[in-house]
C-alpha cells in the first residue's frame, strides 16, 4: 500500500519595498483628503511603494530567496514555482518566469506559471501546489508558491481609498512530506461583480495602444491609454457575507469544527471586517493576525505576508490547525486548512 504523500508548509518569505510612508505623509504629498473613518476601519496605517527598480518580479524573487534561505534549499532544487499576481510584470511571459531567471535557476528546467485570482490568489495557489505534491510527488518535491503586489503604480490618486493600496511580496516554499499538511481547500466565486473594480485598460479587450472610446463597455471607466486602477462601484460587504462560511466549509471537509482552529488569517483589506468575522465566528480575536497596520493593504501577497509575520511572533505550532482566507476583486473566493 502506498503511503500518503502531504504537502507541508515548510518556511516563509517577505518583501517590503524601501520606500514606506505613514498615510498621513501620502494624502498629503498627493494631495487628497484623508478619511480618518477609513483609516480606523481598515487599519491601514502606512503605505509601500516600490521603486523602479523593485518591479513584481523581483519582489516576487527576493522573497522567494528568504523561503529558500530558511528551509536550506537551493533553487536549482525548486521543481515548482507559482506566483500569484494582478499586477504582473508583463502581460505575458508570466512573472513567474522572471522569478525563475532573477533566483539564478534558469538552467534547470522547472514548472512555471502565473495564477491571477485578483487577491483571492495566495489560497488558490496554495492549493494547486499542494495537489501537484501530492498526486504527483516524485515530480514535484519542493513548490514555490509568491504572492506579489506591484498596485501603486495603477493608481491615478483621484480616490482618498487609493492612498490604502501598498506594494510588496511573500512567499512560501512547500515539500512533500509523510506528515499531514494541506488538508482541504474551498475555491468559490461570481462574476456578478467584475465591473465594480478593477483596471480594464491594457488587457486584449483594450490594449494601452488603442483607442478605448471605442470600445462601449469601456467608454464611460477610462481614458484612451490611461491603465489605471478604477473603483467605479461602492463594494458590498462581501467578505463579511462569505468568510464565515469559506471558513465553516473548509473545515468541515477534514472533520473538524471552527473552534478547532488554531489561527485563521484573512485578506487584510479591513480589519474591522476581521473582527466581525471572527466575532460571526465565535472565536477570540487572538486566533487571526493582522499586519495591515504594518505594511497597508498588499493585496495578492497580503496573506502570505501575514502568514510570515505570524510565523516571527510565535503563533503557530507544530500540529496547529491553521486556516488561511482570501478574497478579491471579480468576485473571487477560497480557502485552506494546513496543519502547520
């Protein structure tokens, strides 16, 4: 009888731009009003924008380095890398070929490719690398799964919400392994609102070197060339309609109950959301991690970076049960169990 294969979590990375500035700085270099309600419940305190020189790629690699660093594994041994992103470096080749170049691995042959989930990206990737471990564990031994975030070079800084969006990456490296690890995962959606927000200009709808008047769906949301980010329409509170019960469900798919969970870590687009959630949930506000206050809203590496810090203070065991949340634009959902 062949013996179970799992994929485990075994270390974790970070990127954080050079240039960080408190908010207050921010509104006040662009010059827009600063929302003091929206600060309070978002809990975003401070802003990373990247440089020129700090592209997704590279933010993507140089976390990526940290994970490997820590588990003591070279690149050349990476049979797998996945990077998470909406703002990718290029069009296409994927980001995660850059990746692959920038960690000094091109001679080897590797898997490589990109998942665009807006922010629900870090749980999806998670759970493709775990399936490829564990179908296919001779192949695949050692996956590098990044979230990366390069949004403030999308903004237009007409909206004071845009002044919340930071850049920055994380990483997580994940082997085969004989002990339990990924356990479940819950992947949901609706398209009902992909035209709320999201930056509609650049894609082959409307590439930036066409003329976008032309294009009905977009006439009224952009600018001929202009690829900027757009939040058009007022968000509904759906990760307060959903978390709940991405949380209940992928639990329940291993046998166990929410108050089991030992850490559960959201998308860190408002804390106040968390809270709720957490209180929805029944459970105390010690067992989630929150880092917005720290590095502002991240998006696609938002969780992985959470997952990093959480890691740094201690808050996971081994044998801790740990449940990991994301959300984003479009409307796209998941989450994942690990047992840390």
């Amino acid at each position: 009888m062949t013996a179970m294969v799992y994929a485990r979590i075994v270390s974790t990375g970070i990127y954080v731009p050079r240039n960080v500035y408190p908010i207050e700085e921010i509104a006040r270099i662009k010059g827009l009003p600063l929302d003091e309600g929206m600060v309070e419940r978002t809990g975003v305190r401070v802003k990373c924008v990247s440089s020129p020189d700090e592209t997704p790629a590279y933010m993507a690699a140089e976390a990526c380095k940290m994970a490997l660093r820590r588990a003591g594994v070279s690149p050349e041994e990476v049979d797998l890398i996945i990077v998470a992103t909406d703002t990718p470096e290029y069009i296409t080749p994927p980001t995660a070929a850059k990746v692959h170049k920038l960690l000094g691995a091109e001679e080897k042959l590797t898997g490589i490719f990109d998942v665009n989930a807006s922010c629900a990206g870090p749980a999806v990737s998670l759970a493709i690398a775990s399936k490829f471990i564990m179908t296919e564990p001779e192949t695949y031994r050692n996956v590098l799964v990044a979230g990366v975030y390069g949004m403030t070079r999308f903004l237009k800084w007409e909206n004071p919400a845009e002044i919340l969006f930071s850049d920055g990456a994380g990483a997580a490296l994940l082997q085969a392994s004989d002990e339990p690890g990924f356990l479940a995962s819950k992947v949901s959606g609706t398209g009902k609102y992909y035209d709320y927000w999201g930056v509609y200009v650049g894609g082959a709808m409307a590439p930036c070197n066409s003329n976008v008047s032309r294009v009905p769906e977009l006439r009224e949301v952009a600018e001929p060339r202009e690829q900027y980010l757009r939040l058009l329409k007022p968000y509904p509170p759906v990760n307060y309609w959903y978390w709940p019960e991405l949380v209940r469900d992928v639990v329940s798919k291993i046998g166990k109950r929410v108050e089991d969970i030992d850490l559960v870590i959201f998308t860190q687009v408002r804390l106040r959301t968390i809270m709720k959630v957490m209180s929805e949930l029944k459970l105390p506000p010690e067992k989630t991690h929150w880092v917005m206050h720290k590095y502002g809203y991240t998006g696609s590496a938002c969780i992985f970076q959470a997952l990093h810090d959480a890691v740094e203070e201690g808050k996971l065991k081994r044998g801790s049960l740990l449940v990991m949340v994301s959300s984003g634009v479009g409307l796209q959902m998941a989450s994942v169990a690990f047992r840390w």
